[in-house]
C-alpha cells in the first residue's frame, strides 16, 4: 500500500456515483452490508499515527465544492480550540463537509483520517451531534454515508464508521428506522462470525449498547 493508499476498490465503491449528498439522489445501492469477517483486516491501528498524515486539501476540487475545500484548510491541523471555535460558527458547514468527503473520497488513507477528524470533534463534545442531524432539513443525508462504509474491510474505518453512527443514530429522533435496522443486523452478523479478535468484538458490543439505548 502506497502512502496515499491503494483505491478501496470492490463492490462498494465500483458502484458509487454521488452527486450531492441528498436525500433524493444520494445513490442507495450496497446500503445494506453485510461483513465477511474473514476479509477484514483487524489489524489495530495507532490514531496518532493517522492524525500526523497530511492530505492534499486542494486535490479533491473535482470532487467536492471549493467552499467544503477552503473549509477543511482552514479547519485542519489547527489546535483544539481553534477547531472549537470554527465548529461553533459554522458547525453546520463542517457537519455537511465531512459527509460529502466521505461520499466522494475512495481511498482508505483519506478515509480513516476524516473518519478521525469527525471522532475527535465528536469525542469532545457528543452534542455536536445535531450538527449532522441538523443537515436533515436541508436535503441532505448524514447516516447514509457512515452506514455504505460498513461494506470495507479495513478495521479502522469499520470501528470509527461503526462508533460514529451509532451515536448519531442514538442521538437523533428522525433518523431512518432502516439505518437502525442494517447496523443492528450488521452487528449481529459481525458477532456471530468466527474469528473476530476479542478488541474487535468489545468495541462493536459498545456501539451496540449504546444503538440500542434509543
């Protein structure tokens, strides 16, 4: 794997054609995973040594908005606090930012860091949550992007896509009874598969209880 990684190819991807993220056109095929656990790398991996990569901001013009571009250069590798203060301005802005880069971004390396930029945010104030939940009433889709990243088989992504969405699902009182229902089934299945690594099976467990609670 090359330092930007290796395209995520397979049937996930080879069958994604996003435009924007909404509810109305956002493609809905392969939205209902189903984990082969003995294709997943369980490998765990350092989150610090995914915060020190750097991504070409800039490259994905053709992809994303400039808007969402000179959002993610200003808001990237900046302190705690700045970061803090960005997401109380434009929280919103940076919500819709991080679901269209994950609708559109194909390769493992850029994923697992935007995924890790979202946990942090997330991490140090659950309550931001409603940032994602608040794109709802503009048209778009912020479950739907979390849920079609169960179909990989990197660990990282799978846990943090996983954690993510768990808590925003559990968060939210409009969310789709379907994305429930596949992550509840994703779960499930991942569970019942022989050979997943005692680290693995904890922290899916978490996500689980915590789906659950709503």
């Amino acid at each position: 794997m090359t330092a930007e990684g290796g395209r995520l190819s397979g049937q996930f991807f080879g069958k994604m054609s996003f435009g924007s993220v909404s509810s109305t056109n956002f493609i809905m095929e392969d939205t209902h995973p189903d984990p082969d656990a003995a294709l997943i790398d369980f490998t765990p991996v350092e989150v610090q040594s995914i915060r020190v990569r750097s991504l070409p901001w800039s490259a994905y013009k053709t992809l994303v908005s400039d808007h969402i571009i000179q959002l993610m250069i200003q808001y990237d590798k900046q302190p705690a606090e700045t970061q803090a203060k960005f997401l109380a301005k434009q929280g919103e802005e940076y919500a819709d930012a991080f679901v269209h880069l994950l609708a559109h971004l194909h390769h493992m390396e850029p994923l697992q860091y935007i995924l890790t930029l979202i946990s942090d945010m997330l991490s140090a104030d659950d309550s931001r949550a409603k940032l994602f939940h608040g794109l709802v009433s503009k048209g778009v889709e912020p479950y739907l992007p979390f849920v079609r990243l169960l179909n990989l088989s990197n660990w990282y992504i799978l846990k943090n896509a996983l954690d993510i969405v768990c808590l925003l699902l559990s968060t939210s009182d409009t969310a789709p009874r379907s994305h429930h229902d596949v992550v509840v089934t994703w779960i499930c299945r991942l569970l019942a598969a022989p050979k997943v690594p005692e680290h693995a099976l904890s922290s899916v467990l978490d996500s689980l209880v915590r789906l659950l609670r709503v």
